[in-house]
C-alpha cells in the first residue's frame, strides 16, 4: 500500500457509517453513539471497544506477548484519552491462536496488567476462547463530565497535536527491517510496541480544548474525520508537524520526506484537538498548532512542502493492511 495515498480497498469509516445506519438511532439513554471515539452515555459514562487481531495490527515476530497485552489496554484507554475521560475498568476478550499455550495467556496478562496499573485503570473479567489467530477485543469504560467530542470543532479554532508524530510507524518498519536502524531505534521500537496514552494531556485540555480525536491511524486520515463530523474544513500545515527524533532518517530510507511521513503514520496515539487561538498558551500541556478550522464542505486541505489532496493514512479494510498499524 502507497504509505502516503488511500488504498484501492474497502473504505472502514464508509463501511462504519453503513452499519450505524442499519442499526439506527440508539436509546435515551446514549447521548451519542456509532461515529465518535467512545459512545458518550448518560449522565457522564464514556465506552468504546477496540479490536487487535495478529498480521493486522501486530506482529508476534517484532512484539513480545508482554508488549501485544499492553498495547491492547492502551490503544482503548487512547480513545478515553480523545473523549477526555478518566478509565473506570476494562474487559478482554482473549482468543489464543493455534498452538497457544496457557502460558501465553498469562504473558499477555503480564503486559495487560502493567498497562492497567500504569494508568488507573483496573481489568475486571472478560473471555477466553481460541481462534485461528491470536486476537484481543478490549472493552474499556469511562467517565468525563466534559466529553470532546469530533463533532464541535469551531471555524477559527486552531488545529494542534500533543507530542511528536511517526515514531511508531518508524519503528514498525526498522523493527520489521524495512529500514535500517537509526540511532534512535530504541525509542522508536518503544513507541510502536508500547504506545502512551494522552490521558493526562486530556486532562489538562478538557476546558480548553473545543473538539478532539486521537491519532491512530495518521494525522491525513483523522483530520478528515474531524472535517467530516464538524462539517468544516480543515486545513493542515504539513511543514509544521512535530517529527519524533530518528523518523527523518527512517522516511528517507523509504522515499518519503519526513512531514509526509508523520502524517500518513499510523498509530502515535497523539491527540489532535481544536483550541481557540487564545487559549493554546495555557493548555498546560505540549501542543503544537499544525493549521486551522475554517468555515465551509467538510474536507481537509493539506499545506505545506509535498501538500497532495489524497494524503492518507492506515485503512483496516485496505487490501494488503500492513501489521501494525
């Protein structure tokens, strides 16, 4: 797949909105449900699911059993972190692949149960069957008494990112020897085994920050997704991006400049929200404003050295997905 154009496949978010449609309009009691990071239920309770299945979103050859259960409560406490929620509990649904012992089980336990204590948030059941390939589905809930949600950016917010972007897909590809090893391999291996979620830069951005969404599958691809869901434009400054120390090296190894390939990476698990230009300095946390929502259709206008309209980012339906992301 073109790293930095959509792919000929299935479109996932298409394929999402067509499913949402089939099964209608929720309940009174959920505010908002199929279309954000989490579904917001009444009064103040957040909840999302999110699904790693092996060759898709890992591979068993580059990650231990330790960091795959990590990642796997991180990537769902990611979209706490995009609705600015505090974690309230977890549940795992575990299928051990063929061959898959009881001892593997545990391992994947052993990096679950770091990340749950690391960041608060305790698993309390699940289950475990097995399947013809190792996958987990975690299912985490939350609470935020100021959800951000896709849906409210404001036409003359500022668009900015928490931290630094590319790193993991870097390391995916020097992990996977794709690309040689910079000096900054470690870290970048770090970062795509071990994501970090925002939850505290969430929480120093709940006043401040008008809509928001995390950064998992590339900055081209979720910014459309903000467009799409506050019907505005949003305009990107590709010159502008936050680059991890060692992608540059990483980039140019496989064509790319280093700005196209932090945006088209997938998997930083960075935050992008909108903020009103006044308001950026107190954020309490890093920021970094990469461009600006203005008013009209729903699209995302790239700016900026190698700036191209079809700039995408990681599809999960793509034809030839790469592990990973």
């Amino acid at each position: 797949m073109d790293h930095a154009a959509g792919s000929a496949g299935p479109d996932e978010f298409a394929l999402i909105r067509r499913l949402g449609a089939i099964l209608g309009r929720p309940g009174a009691e959920v505010v908002e449900g199929i279309g954000d990071d989490c579904a917001l239920l009444s009064p103040d309770l957040v909840w999302s699911l999110d699904l790693l299945v092996e060759d898709v979103h890992f591979r068993r050859s580059t990650s231990s059993l330790d960091d795959i259960g990590w990642k796997a409560l991180a990537v769902n406490l990611s979209d706490l972190a995009a609705c600015a929620a505090e974690p309230i509990a977890a549940l795992v649904g575990l299928a051990l692949g063929p061959g898959a012992a009881e001892a593997d089980a545990e391992r994947l336990y052993v990096g679950l149960a770091a990340c749950a204590g690391a960041y608060g948030c305790p698993v309390v059941g699940g289950d475990v069957s097995r399947g013809p390939a190792l996958a987990l589905a975690v299912t985490v809930l939350g609470r935020s008494q100021r959800p951000l949600r896709r849906s409210t950016a404001r036409p003359g917010d500022l668009v900015c990112v928490t931290g630094e972007l590319g790193g993991s897909e870097a390391g995916r590809l020097v992990l996977e020897g794709a690309a040689p090893a910079p000096a900054e391999a470690d870290a970048l291996a770090e970062r795509h085994r071990r994501p970090r979620p925002r939850l505290a830069e969430a929480a120093a951005l709940r006043e401040i920050a008008s809509a928001g969404l995390d950064v998992s599958d590339g900055v081209a691809s979720d910014a459309r997704r903000l467009a799409e869901a506050s019907s505005v434009i949003v305009a990107i400054d590709l010159d502008a991006l936050p680059v991890q120390a060692g992608v540059a090296a990483v980039a140019g190894a496989v064509g790319l400049s280093p700005t196209i390939f932090a945006a088209t990476g997938g998997e930083d698990y960075e935050l992008l929200v909108t903020v009103a230009a006044d308001a950026v300095g107190s954020a309490g946390c890093a920021l970094t404003p990469i461009g600006r929502i203005e008013a009209g259709a729903a699209r995302v206008r790239f700016e900026g050295a190698g700036a191209r309209a079809d700039l995408a980012g990681f599809d999960h339906l793509a034809v030839r997905a790469r592990a990973g992301s």
